[in-house]
C-alpha cells in the first residue's frame, strides 16, 4: 500500500497524488536528504535505516522527474547502490512524456576507487557518467562509462550541456558540502524521520563553507509523524 502524504503548508491538501507530489519540481540542481529529529544523516551507519514508506515513495518520485541522479562513490558503496533503475510505474510515467525511461547516474568520485565490473556499470540501463574531481585518469571506465574530468562547478556545466538540467543529488554529506561550497545548491528536499539517534552520526552536510546560505521554505508534507520540507533558493 502506498504511504499517504498530506500537504499541511502553504495550501493544505489531504492524501496527494504522485502528479500532485512532483507537479512543480522543475530545473535545477535538487538534494534528497532524511534526517532523524536530532539532526543524525544515518541509522546503524547507513542512510536507509531512517527511510519509512513516506520517504521512500517521495525518494522515488524525486527519481521519476530528474534526468540525472548524481551520488558520491562513497555513498554508492554504503548504501549498497545497483543500477540506476526506476520504477515500472516511473518507467511508463517518463516515456509518456517523451523522457528516457530511467535517469542518468553520475557518480562523482576524487580518487576513483571503483569498480569498473561493478553491476552499476555493467547493468545499467543508461550509459552512466563518472566525474572525478581530483584530476585522476578515468581511462579505465571508458568501456563502460563517459568521464567527465574536472571541478564539480564545471562538471555540472558539462552536464547541463548535455541537456540534464533536472539534476537530483541523493548524497552524501561531503557531496553535499562540495556543492554547497560551489554555491550549486538549487533546492534541499529533507525527510525528518520521527526517531532520536544520539550517538556521533554525521549531519546531511559537512566541509568548508565560506558563508551561509539562506533559504526558503517552499512546502511541508506530512505522512503520519514523518514531515517531508521542501526548501528552495
């Protein structure tokens, strides 16, 4: 059974539609984060053990509208990322819009310790990008990936290139603060997860930030005690 998701702000509505859920995430550069009520990015080490069924139909909805999902290779290796699939259901939403049925995955990476037989790469529906920002050689994915090397401002410049503006980035947290750094950031869209974690999880961001940036808040869903925020510049 699909998770029921209220809006409570800016104009309340009860039990939104998948089409309502995404009818105004438009071009950018979007971050999916879920963080527990004190502020923990992780449970038990991983991401995925704060998600409940709310944020995990909205996680797949943020996929179903984006051309490209962009993730650190260390959040690749501990959340246990496959290929860059979809839904069949976002699959069938995409092609009727005239998109491809699956997004690009990016997978940003300083020292490229990856593995180039890795089933992300040899599975993937969709031709993957590899970026590495540290300027190593990325010859050996050339079989089975592009390579795109350089800083991430002009990375994303080679990408929006290429026609992938709707940009999704699912983390993590020292992605998140290279980004920020870069001043890149176009929207957050943060699940709290209704638990208390303690202990010395990471925050969703960290790294060098010469001066905060404001934001504003665009909206707030609600699926039982998960709130789902949607902040834009």
């Amino acid at each position: 059974m699909t998770a029921r998701i209220d809006r409570l702000w800016p104009d309340p509505a009860e039990n939104l539609t998948d089409d309502e859920l995404v009818a105004d995430l438009g071009p950018g550069l979007r971050i999916n984060f879920v963080s527990s009520i004190d502020g923990a990015a992780t449970h038990e080490g991983r991401s995925g053990g704060l998600s409940g069924a709310a944020d995990k139909r909205h996680f797949e909805l943020l996929r179903r509208v984006c051309d490209l999902v962009m993730v650190g290779a260390g959040t690749v290796r501990d959340e246990g990322y496959g290929p860059m699939r979809v839904s069949a259901a976002s699959e069938r939403w995409r092609v009727e819009r005239g998109m491809p049925g699956h997004p690009v995955f990016a997978i940003v990476s300083g020292h490229l310790d990856l593995d180039e037989g890795s089933r992300i790469f040899t599975e993937a529906p969709v031709r993957p990008i590899v970026v590495s920002t540290a300027g190593a050689s990325g010859d050996r994915f050339s079989q089975v990936a592009d390579v795109i090397e350089a800083d991430l401002p002009a990375a994303l410049e080679q990408l929006r290139a290429r026609g992938l503006t709707r940009i999704l980035c699912e983390g993590g947290p020292s992605l998140f603060g290279s980004l920020l750094a870069a001043d890149a950031v176009d929207e957050l869209c943060l699940t709290v997860s209704p638990s208390l974690e303690a202990g010395d999880a990471p925050r969703i961001s960290h790294g060098d930030v010469l001066s905060a940036r404001g934001m504003r808040l665009a909206h707030v869903l609600r699926s039982g005690d998960t709130l789902l925020l949607r902040y834009v510049r």
